[in-house]
C-alpha cells in the first residue's frame, strides 16, 4: 500500500519548471537606405518641419554601433537633435526646411542612412543543472519603469481594458512564468485577431482590442499593454526587415517597404525575448504562430522604441505627436486655405557590407 501511495503522489507532483537561455547570433553589419518624398499641391507652404527619430542602440545580442544620418535633398538644413517628451526620452531629429527653392512650395525630398549590427535571438532550453554561460542581471529599478508604463497607443488602465483582460483569461497564473504567460497569450492573440490595414486605422490598444482587428503595429501594441498590465517588462521596436535584394510584401493593395513592428519582454535571468505577432497574424494560417515567439527568422533594423513619439515642433514652437516614424514625419507652414491631400513616395534599399578580411 505505502509503495502504491507514493508513486500517486510522485504522479501528481507537478514537472520542474523549464529553464531557459538566448541564443544569439552575430549577424554583421547593415545598412539601410530611405529615399522619401512628400507632396502637397496647391497650398504654397512657406516652411516645413521634418522629424526622424535617431536609431538606438539596445545593446548586446540585440542592435550595436548604430549610426544615423540625413540629408534633405537640395538643402543645406541640418537636423537638430533634440529629446522628446515621451518617457523614454528618445533622441530626434528635428529639421526646418524653409521654402526658398520654388520646388518646396509643395514638396521635400529627404535621404536618411542607418547603419547597425545586427543579431537573430532563439529562445533554448538549458539541460537539466545547466546554467547560462553569462549571467543575465537584472532590470535597473528606472528602466523596469520604463517598460511598465502606461504611454501614447499603449494604454492599459482604462475599465473596459482591464475587464477585457479578466473576460480574456489575461491575467498571469501563480503557477506561470514570464515566458509560460508571454506564449499563452501571443498564441490567443493570434487566434482571435484578424489582420487588417487601412491608413486610417485606430492602433491604441483599447481601440484594437474592440474590434479584434489589426495590423502589426496595432497587436504589438495590445501584445505590449498585455504583459505591462501584468508586470512584465515589455517594449514595441518600429523599424525595417533586412532583406537585401528582396522585393517587398503587399497586402490590401498596401506595400510595407519592408517596414514591420515586433516586441520584446524581459524574463528574469534570460533577458530580452523576441516575440512579433505581426508576422504571425499576418501570416496566419501559412505559418505556424509558434515559430514568430521567442525566435526570429529575419534581421531586423529597429528605428525606434514604442509607438508614440512627442516631440516640439520647432516651427510653431508647439508639441506634437506622431506614431510610427519608420518614414519621416513632417508638418507644414501655409496660408489659411484649401487642404491638400498629400502624396508619398519611398524607396527601401538594405545591404550587407562585405566583411573584410582578417
């Protein structure tokens, strides 16, 4: 009877938890080059603003010695870097483009040049005893803030978020780890979410979790809200695939340019964890959803941190906001009168310099 007992409760003593690691590979050095026009006929603009956010540098395994550098075509205007208001205090580019040429008066034309070392993560199991061949520390207490707050498109405190988390089974299980949560609800979004685009779409994460239906910016930002709502440091990268000599992805009769949104949360003592819903949503049923978590298949150039840039315009002297500036934002200075409705113009190019020899 006693041997019988104890291989029940041998059974029913819960698995040991898996233990994981980053893998990350050194992908090299890239480069990125943007070619933008905006056109606005009929209003004759006297000056424009033009905003780009300066690419960061999020350390090790992830995105190194990063440049960024522009120059408006036919100008000599040089960007300004400034802070924006966000709380991340990201560093912008500011640029005043007076209209001296009669071209300006309703167009600009600018080249942006990033260059980045980039690398691919791959979340791994560590053998049983095993431990992480360098130890991951902690968040600093100031930047775990960061990533658990509560700014622009990515809102979580409203009522009807926090019942649409309790009605969605989004909430963390004592028994759950970051990453046993992180994967549950990636997996439900996709599952319940439809991709859509449309220039006018609503990505707030209350807005998105109303109609269930998005693209990559808007379900990262509901995927991010998700895990801050929960305690669980996380964060949206803005920004573009590396794809040398590939021809880019349409959908809705829209072409991305290969620009593209994913996230990451990070898991005490494994660190930063890639995870895109995007491509999984916008893959769905092609591809299964778990190969987009805690791996990535793509190099990828992160032009900026979150969704919501703040920042002066320099022209007015006034705050403005802008999400998503994988293009350059911009604003213009004309005479009270007719609108225009503003054409757009982009050229991608990602190359991979020719490592040099030993």
């Amino acid at each position: 009877m006693i041997p019988l007992l104890c291989a029940l409760l041998l059974a029913q003593t819960p698995p040991a938890k898996t233990q994981w690691m980053l893998e990350t590979e050194n992908k090299g050095p890239y480069q990125g080059d943007l070619f933008f026009r905006v056109t606005l006929k009929g209003l004759d603009i006297r000056e424009w603003a033009i905003f780009l956010p300066k690419a960061p540098d999020l350390g090790p395994g992830i995105q190194t010695e990063v440049e960024t550098t522009a120059l408006i075509v036919g100008s000599n205007a040089k960007p300004v870097a400034v802070r924006d208001f966000s709380p991340l205090q990201r560093t912008i580019y500011t640029l005043r483009l007076p209209t001296q040429a009669q071209a300006n008066k309703e167009m600009f034309e600018i080249r942006v040049k990033y260059k980045a070392n980039l690398f691919m993560r791959k979340l791994a199991p560590l053998s049983e005893g095993a431990q992480p061949a360098k130890p991951v520390p902690p968040l600093k207490e100031a930047e775990k803030a960061l990533y658990l707050s509560e700014w622009g498109d990515i809102k979580f405190k409203e009522k009807t978020f926090q019942e649409w988390l309790d009605n969605n089974e989004c909430r963390m299980k004592p028994a759950e780890t970051e990453i046993d949560f992180a994967r549950r609800v990636f997996l439900h979004l996709h599952y319940k979410m439809d991709f859509d685009v449309s220039p006018t779409m609503d990505r707030r994460s209350t807005a998105v979790v109303s109609s269930m239906r998005s693209d990559g910016g808007g379900i990262s930002n509901v995927y991010v809200a998700i895990l801050r709502a929960n305690k669980i440091p996380s964060r949206s990268l803005w920004g573009r695939w590396m794809l040398p000599g590939k021809e880019p992805l349409k959908r809705n009769n829209v072409a991305f340019n290969f620009m593209g949104v994913k996230t990451e949360f990070f898991a005490p003592g494994v660190g930063w964890v890639p995870a895109d819903p995007g491509s999984a949503l916008f893959e769905k049923k092609k591809v299964e959803p778990g190969l987009f978590f805690g791996m990535e298949q793509v190099p990828f150039l992160a032009q900026h941190v979150d969704p919501t840039v703040d920042v002066m315009n320099p022209v007015t002297k006034k705050r403005i906001q802008m999400t998503g500036l994988q293009l350059p934002g911009y604003w213009a200075l004309a005479p009270a009168g007719p609108t225009s409705t503003p054409e757009f113009f982009q050229e991608w190019k990602a190359t991979q310099p020719t490592k040099s020899s030993p």
